[in-house]
C-alpha cells in the first residue's frame, strides 16, 4: 500500500465505519493532524493493513463510537479510484500528499464524491480530475 492509498483508505473506511461523510472525516483529519500521523506511522508500520491504522486513529482521537448502519457503503469503491486522482493532481498542481488530499475532499468534487448517493465512486480518475480541475481553476 502506498502512501495515497493509505491515506484514501483511512479515511474512506473510518467514514463508512463512523457513518459519516468522508469529506468531513478528511478535514477533520486535517484539522487534528491525524495524516500526518498517519504518514509517520505508515514509515514505522508499513506492513500493517488498514485495522491497524484506524485502530491507531480511534486511539488517537479517543472515539469509539460505531454506527449502527452506514450510510457510506461504497467506501471500497472509492479507494480503488481515489490514489489515482490525488497523485495525479499533486504532480499537475505541484502539493504534497495531504495538501492534495485536503485540497480534494474540501472541493465540490470531492464532497460529491463522499457521498453515495451522487454515485461519482463510478467516474474514472480522468473524469474525476477534470471536474477538480474545473472548479480550482
């Protein structure tokens, strides 16, 4: 897993496991420093799978609290698409990894995106990309 991914899939997963949208668990995220924690345990644990690191946020933000029935189910959609898109924006717009990701799931896309309902997990990373591109211009 390399570092996009599993940053898309903390919190991909921790917003189906929460029941929350993921857009509003990746600012959180950004607010409380949990990708750059993310990112300094992924050089120490590399090798541990995606339990392990939402596990470590839980910890971290002392939140145990699951959801009876989740709104976010198609969280494994979106993570097989989103690590494409992100690195794609962070080379053509020159951001780090969590610039990008922040940039993303703040922009109309990425709210989109989070949600279900709007079915963009379908969309290609192309797609996906242009449509950030669009509204960031």
């Amino acid at each position: 897993m390399n570092q996009f991914e599993l940053l898309v899939c903390c919190v991909e997963n921790y917003s189906h496991i929460k029941n929350v949208a993921s857009n509003k668990v990746a600012h959180s995220f950004g607010q409380k420093g949990i990708f750059e924690l993310l990112l300094e345990g992924y050089e120490a644990y590399c090798n541990m799978d995606e339990g392990f690191f939402i596990g470590m946020i839980d910890g971290y933000m002392e939140n145990t609290t699951d959801a009876q029935q989740s709104e976010y189910n198609k969280h494994k959609q979106r993570q097989a698409v989103l690590p494409k898109v992100l690195k794609q924006i962070a080379k053509e717009k020159n951001m780090t990894k969590i610039e990008t990701i922040k940039s993303f799931y703040a922009s109309k896309t990425g709210e989109a995106f989070a949600n279900d309902s709007t079915e963009y997990y379908n969309k290609t990373p192309e797609e996906l990309v242009e449509l950030y591109n669009q509204e960031t211009i």
